[in-house]
C-alpha cells in the first residue's frame, strides 16, 4: 500500500464556469486556470501521483501545452489512473472556500470520482473562518489524500 498527498488552489475569475468534483455549480465566478481549474480533481490527481511515485499534475498536464486549454480534469484524472500499477483504495478530499455552499453538491462530487476511480471517495467542504485569501473569497483550495495498492 502506498499513500499520496495533493493539494492545489485556483483563485476566482470572473467569466468562467465553477467546476468542482467534475460538477459545474451555479456561481457568478469560476476558477482561473488552464484546464477546468477543477480543484477538487487536481488535488486528488496529485495524490494518485505521489502515491504512485510519478510526480505531479503539471509535469504530466503543463500549462505550456496548448492541448490542456480547458481540458475537463475528470478527463485528466481518467489518464492518470492508467499510469498507477495498482488499484486505487479510497481518496479523501476537503475542499477550503467560503463559498458557494458545497454541500448541496458534495454527494454529486463524491459519486462522480468514485465512478471514475472504481473506489470509495470521501468529500468534505470547510471554511477558511474568514482568515487569509481563501477566507477573503478569493479562491478555493483543496487538499486529498489517496491510498492505493501498489501489488
């Protein structure tokens, strides 16, 4: 068994959709970024890949490469699966932003990544109680941790 730990970020930006746990909800702000900006997807891709000994989510999707311009990350989280060497066993994520409220979408987020990984996948949304850039609205953050087993 082996265990990663991912974490990613994204500030607002206006004209963009909000797509978390490959779920688009309903916000005046999506997230800035190459791809979807798809936090919740990037820092459990960058769990599988610690887990797995193979880096991180940009050395496989760089920006620089104009064929990750708003590329859907369950797409990208479906290609990194078939980099592991074993299954995965459960990923736990906790997603950091003071809004929009996430819990009416949790389980959504939650079935569209088990779906993609063929495991359990835990997610959980928290505050940032006003502290900080994430606390001032600026952005979300999320950090997973993924468990696999490497046989």
């Amino acid at each position: 068994m082996r265990v990663g730990i991912g974490y990613d970020s994204h500030r607002f930006a206006p004209g963009r959709r909000l797509v978390l746990g490959g779920v688009e909800i309903d916000h005046e702000a999506g997230l800035d970024g190459h791809s979807d900006a798809d936090v919740v997807a990037h820092a459990v891709i960058d769990a599988l890949l610690g887990a797995a000994g193979l880096g991180d989510l940009g050395t496989h999707f760089p920006p620089s490469e104009g064929r990750w311009r708003d590329a859907d990350s369950l797409d990208l989280l479906r290609s990194v699966l078939g980099l592991l060497s074993g299954p995965v066993v459960n990923v736990d994520a906790s997603v950091v932003c003071e809004r929009p409220r996430l819990e009416p979408h949790r389980l959504e987020m939650e079935r569209n990544l088990s779906g993609v990984l063929g495991a359990p996948v835990s997610v959980k949304a928290t505050s940032n109680e006003g502290m900080g850039w994430v606390g001032r609205g600026e952005g979300i953050a999320c950090m997973a941790v993924a468990l696999i087993d490497s046989q």
